[in-house]
C-alpha cells in the first residue's frame, strides 16, 4: 500500500493574543504545501528523519489499536513550507500524515482526534481546521469557528534566523498581550467581507505582541506597505517572517517591482485560500 496526501501551510497568525483571558490564535491557510508519502515496505528507515511526524504515526496507530503496522510503514515529506520561520511547516506535515492514515485504513475524519494528537506534538496551528478559527493553540480546550476562509494576496518578507516552536513556546515570556477588541473587529470584517479590518487586526496583532518577539525591521516593512499600498502587515509571532497584505493583484505586482529595486530580504508573494481541498 501507498498513500500520498498534502497539506498547505500558513502565514503567521492573522490574531494571536489573549481573547477572553485564554491564549488564542487564528491563521489562514497558504498556496504553499508539504506532501507525505505514506508506504508500505520491510525494513523503514526514512521515518526516523521526521521526528514529529514520526512520533504522531505511532501515537495515532496505537490509538487505533494498529501498532503492528507501525514496523511496516514508513513515510517520506516533500515540503515547499519553510521551516522555523512561523508558517506551520510542522502542522502541516502532521495533517497530512494523518489523512494520509485515514486513507490508507479507511477511517473516518475526526475533529477531536486530529485536536488531541496534534497538541500532544506541539502547539498547533488553527489551520487544522476547515473554516477559520480561533483556537487555543497549546491545550486545544477551546475553538469558535467564524466563516469561510478568505482569499487575498501576501508579499512575504522571511529572516534569515529559523525558530524552534516547541523551545519557543517553552520558554519564560512575556505574556500575550490582550487581542479581545481584536476579535471582535476580526469577526465583523469576516461578515462584511472586509479585508481592511482583517488587515488591521493583523498589523496591531503583531505590533502589540514586539516584546515576545522583536522584529528590528518591522519599521522597514511598514514604509514599503506605505509605499506599496499594503492594507496592513501579518507576521508571525513565532517564527521569523512578515508580510505586507494586498487585496488588489496588480498592486501586489508593482510591489514585487518596487522591492525588486532593494536586495536585503527574501521575498516572495503567497495567496491564502479560500478553502483547504480534500486531500
């Protein structure tokens, strides 16, 4: 047997803060995904390399009763997610190692299964989910679902620095700084179709939170997104990335020519999707 899946990443958080005294966060997915090989053979010796992955094949097997089975698979990752940098490079491989198994043993999607075995990892990312959701990203005892996810365009800026989110997350920080006023704003430009009150929520998201993870250029971001005609910036909080939000494709074009003009970053553009495909 042989099964192949992907799954797409994200881009930072769109929120991340304390809503309603809980530590919460809500991502939209990206055009940017890993793919996992799941197979059959004799002797599995690729799996060892994706310690997480790994890890979450077994937990998942044993919790179907299925441990036999884990001394015959083994799995490979193809990733076009960059690691380390906030953009659920880790989530994304454990989705689509679990449709993956779904597939292969014909299961059943399960919400609160992908919930628990993703936490048990690490902390997750909110695009887990098929609609966009506020979640608590490190126990998974809270989630409220808003609407659809919504397309728009993302000029990224990615640091050189990778992040490791398990030793980030472990550390003593600073704690999230309130984002219950941001919720609210969020939810109503998700009514309205409103890009520019997502954008806002972005922006003040990743500005109120510098003193977990200080962005020395997020001065320069903010002048091309002035210069460019940006809606608003979107970073991640842990991670090493920040974006410029563009509803328009053309401005995102005149943009990319504008920066084309400076050699500093690594820059490219991503989309966000209005859904996450069966995979």
């Amino acid at each position: 047997m042989e099964v192949i899946t992907r799954y797409p990443g994200s881009f930072g958080e769109v929120l991340q803060g304390k809503v309603n005294n809980k530590d919460m966060l809500l991502s939209c997915p990206i055009n940017i995904y890993t793919t996992v090989r799941l197979f059959e053979c004799r002797e599995p010796n690729k799996k060892s390399k994706c310690i997480k992955t790994d890890k979450f094949l077994y937990n998942l097997l044993r919790s179907w009763n299925y441990e036999e089975y884990y001394e015959s698979l083994d799995l490979e990752i193809y990733s076009n997610i960059p690691s380390g940098k906030g953009m659920a490079s880790s989530t994304a491989d454990l989705c689509a190692t679990y449709y993956a198994l779904l597939k292969m043993f014909k299961k059943n999607f399960s919400e609160e299964e992908l919930i628990k075995l993703c936490i048990s990892i690490e902390p997750t990312d909110s695009i887990i989910f098929r609609e966009m959701t506020l979640f608590d990203y490190k126990k998974g005892t809270y989630r409220e679902k808003i609407g659809n996810y919504i397309s728009y365009n993302i000029l990224a800026f990615e640091g050189e620095k990778s992040i490791n989110t398990i030793e980030f997350n472990n550390k003593k920080l600073p704690e999230l700084s309130d984002a219950t006023d941001l919720f609210t704003v969020l939810k109503e430009g998700l009514s309205e179709k409103n890009l520019e009150k997502l954008s806002y929520v972005s922006e003040e998201s990743i500005k109120r939170n510098q003193n977990r993870l200080s962005y020395s250029w997020i001065k320069n971001i903010e002048n091309i997104k002035k210069c460019t005609s940006g809606l608003g910036i979107t970073g991640a909080h842990s991670g090493n990335a920040l974006g410029i939000i563009y509803e328009d494709e053309e401005k995102l074009k005149a943009a990319v020519k504008f920066i084309n003009k400076q050699s500093f970053y690594k820059v490219y553009a991503v989309k966000t999707l209005e859904k996450i495909e069966q995979v």
